[in-house]
C-alpha cells in the first residue's frame, strides 16, 4: 500500500475533487485557494499521478445523456477453478468497461464475475451478453443482467474533513 | 444532493467538436500551467473555446465530472461495491439516509430484489466496514459487500 498522502496532497485532493476550475490557468487557481504556488499544485499532482493516487485527470461523459442509455451489469457464476483465466478473456473483451471478480453472497447470489455492458438500447446489451456467455461456455453455471434505471448519486470520491 | 440528469441529449446538442473534446479527454489532461490551451490545440480550437464548450456540456449534463480521479486503495483507502435489498415503498427514504453520507461514491438503482447499489469509497480500509454498519443501523437493512478480489480490466473510454 502506498503511503497515505500527506496534509498538502490531501488539501489538494480535497480542492480538486469536486472537478478542476474552467479557468484559463486552474492549477494557479487551486494554488491561490490553498496559499501554495501553481508550480508546487503541478508538480504534486504529477506525483500523485506517478504513485497511482491519481489514476487520470480527464473528463467523464454521462453515458446516458449520450444515448447510451442500457447500463447493464452483467453477473456470473463462474467455477473457481477457471474465473482468472476467463476473468481476464471477458475484461479483453471491447465493450466491457469494468471487469471484476468479486466474492458470491450464498445462497442469494451465486455469482463472483461481474462485468458492466453498455449499449443503446437493452437489445443490444443482450447481444453483448450473448457474446459473454458464448466466451464462458460451460464453465458458466448461471447469470443475470441488471440494469440500471437510475443513477441515484455520482460524485467521485470525497475526502471527509477531519 | 448531486442527481444527475437522465435526460437524454437531442442528437444535435454536441457538434463534431464537443464529441472531438470527449473522445480526446477521457484520455486525460495536461499538468501544464495552461492546460486549456495545450488540449486545445490539437482539436484545432482555442483554449477559450474549450473552457467554454467544457461549461455548456457540464450545464447541459453532457459531463459527468471533469478533473482528477483519485484512487482511493492508492491513497491508503478502499473503495467496496455494496448492495441492499430496499422495499419499494421506503425506497426514497432509504437512499437519503444512503446518500447523506460522503463516503457513498455512486449509487444506482437496479432492476433486482438487490435494487440498491452503491460504492463507498473511504480514505482508510476500515471506514467501509464502519460506514456499512452504520447504514445498517440507520437503515435497519443489510448492506452485502462486494469487495473487488481481482480486477481484470478496466477501459474508460466510452465513444462520444
């Protein structure tokens, strides 16, 4: 585990978690707010960056805003003995966007891969699905697709004050 | 409370140029002291038409967020895919006790008995098991946890 940020870097995160100000010269901006130099902003969040803190400063579409509007989450019952190695085949798949082994629920929820479809319409997540489950063959016992038909809450990550 | 719109866009509420500045900044964006400038600039477009194109697409809902993504696990933290199974006439009542809290990350509504899903995402491991079992206490539900155990993959890029 990486060591924890220290006070600075956790101002910055706090600063910034919200999105980046639409300003010509944001990181000056962030750096006025915290009393710090734009060059020390850059150079921290660089190193964020570089320690995997940081995963990416980007922007985040809304799918559904853009007509991607089936979000399916796909589930499956995969044997243990054969999950990484399928795992990684249905992650290298194109139109999964998230891909992960999880542990199953029983008796309610036999599944322990799960794997996020997007598509514009439910017929065409199911097409996706099809193409998963024709990957996992027998080594599938059951699965089910659950949509989304809300987005109840998105904010990203939130640092508490403390 | 952050809700975001599940309005769909009409066809024609981005032009080639806004899908352009999508498409190019799901990949990221410069640490450089004019950043606008320097994404700008390979989309043929001044820095100020970005600043402005990236505030109409965030007023319209185009944009979910738009800065840096933290990593939670990275910063000493965790993050953990929780579910519960929340009868339909509470539902609203529930997910404001749910989301009052800042640890809750996203969450969705899902068709399934399981029809509350949500990730926490707290800045040390135990603030997950904590925050679970406080939504259980306020609640009166149980909350699954849905650890990740392996990550297979994980692609962004969603074109615009």
């Amino acid at each position: 585990m990486t060591a924890a940020l220290d006070p600075t870097d956790r101002r910055i995160v706090k600063a910034t978690q919200a999105g980046l100000p639409l300003t010509p010269a944001p990181y000056a901006a962030v750096a006025e707010a915290l009393a710090l130099t734009e060059a020390e902003v850059i150079a921290r969040l660089a190193s964020m960056q570089e320690r995997g803190i940081v995963r990416r400063i980007a922007v985040a579409p809304n799918h559904y805003a853009l007509g991607m509007t089936a979000n399916g989450m796909s589930v499956w019952d995969v044997a243990d003995d054969r999950i990484s190695e399928l795992g990684a085949q249905v992650g290298a798949l194109p139109f999964v966007t998230h891909c992960y082994q999880r542990p199953r629920a029983l008796p309610g929820w036999p599944y322990n891969l799960f794997a996020m479809l997007h598509g514009g319409s439910r017929a065409e997540v199911e097409a996706k699905r099809d193409e998963v489950a024709a990957l996992l063959g027998t080594a599938c016992r059951s699965h089910d697709i659950l949509y989304s038909t809300r987005i109840l809450k998105k904010t990203g990550l939130r640092l508490r004050d403390e | 409370m952050t809700r975001p719109s599940r309005q769909i866009l009409p066809q024609d509420a981005l032009d080639d140029t806004d899908r352009a500045i999508l498409n190019a900044l799901q990949d990221g964006f410069p640490l450089t002291p004019r950043p606008y400038d320097d994404a700008a600039e390979p989309l043929g477009i001044a820095g100020s038409e970005l600043i402005s194109r990236l505030t109409r697409m965030r007023q319209i809902g185009a944009i979910t967020r738009f800065g840096p993504f933290f990593d939670a696990a990275a910063m000493g933290g965790a993050f953990c895919l929780c579910a519960m199974e929340v009868p339909e006439d509470r539902f609203d009542e529930v997910l404001a006790q749910v989301n009052a809290h800042p640890e809750v990350a996203h969450n969705y509504e899902r068709t399934h008995a399981l029809n509350m899903w949500f990730v926490l995402a707290t800045d040390r491991p135990e603030g997950i098991e904590r925050t679970a079992k406080t939504i259980e206490k306020e609640t009166g539900l149980k909350v699954m946890l849905f650890p990740k155990l392996e990550e297979y993959f994980i692609g962004f890029r969603v074109q615009a």
